[in-house]
C-alpha cells in the first residue's frame, strides 16, 4: 500500500498540487500603479480610463463622500495645477477578488513640490482601499477611501 500512494504521487502531474493563479491579482495592482503613473504624468485621459463612470471617494481630510468620475477629474486636474513631481509608492497591498469585485489594502508615501514660488517639497503618508469592478475585461476602480496617517 505505501508502494502504491508513494508512485501515485510521484507520477501525479504537478498541477494538481500549484496554487491559484495570482494573474487577476496583479491585474488589479497593475492597474492602480498605472493609474498613479498617469497622475506622474498629468495624463488625465488614461487616468480618466480606469475609472468607472460611477466613482466615488472619501479623500484623506474630506468630511464628506465625494460621488462621480467628473468630480474626480475635475479636482485631480486643479490638484495637479498646484503640484508638480508627485511619486507615490504602494506597500504591503493584499488583493481580495470575489467574482467581478476586487479591493486593495495598503500603505502608502508619496511626495512632490508645491507649485509656489519656492517650490516646496511635500511628503504624505496614509493607509487606503480601493474597490475595483471588472467591466469588459478591465478592471476599473469605482471607490477609494483615503487615511492620512501622521
């Protein structure tokens, strides 16, 4: 009997055994990292497509929701009329995926310079979720929900 378990998995495939495909996983983290190149960038059209058309946010100090995609751009492209050379950097992000529904957590820092005259150089850091919905084969982001952390 232990000849028998020992040559059946010897000569079982290994595919039985691999674990689930993390691809969809990285399809989701590689799209909010695109989505933080496009605001590097000030490209607000790419941006502009990987978010759902019913997007919403809650920003680091806002009290209350911000609802819609055109709200969105809008305050980005005024945020980004102030700032110049923002990087941010994701850290620790778990991906949970149910179905056409995936969520990210993580940490993150970023900074870059005011557009003032001394161009000062600001620094941030918070903790976030981002919810994504797959539409068409995409996912696109339709909520994120900001914490500043001190």
């Amino acid at each position: 009997m232990k000849f028998l378990l020992a040559s059946w998995l010897l000569f079982t495939p290994l595919l039985a055994f691999e674990q689930p495909s993390d691809e969809p996983a990285q399809q989701v983290l590689d799209t909010l990292t695109e989505m933080w190149d496009a605001i590097e960038k000030g490209d607000l059209e790419r941006y502009a497509s990987r978010l759902h058309p019913d997007y919403s946010a809650f920003g680091e100090t806002d009290t209350y929701r911000a609802d819609g995609k055109d709200l969105e751009l809008r305050s980005l492209a005024s945020y980004l009329a102030r700032v110049r050379g923002v990087h941010t950097e994701m850290h620790q992000p778990k991906v949970n995926i149910r179905g056409d529904v995936a969520w990210v957590t993580y940490y993150w820092t970023d900074e870059g310079y005011r557009r003032d005259t001394a161009g000062t150089r600001f620094t941030s850091r918070g903790k976030s979720t981002r919810i994504f919905v797959k539409v068409d084969g995409l996912w696109l982001c339709i909520h994120g929900h900001f914490t500043s952390v001190d």
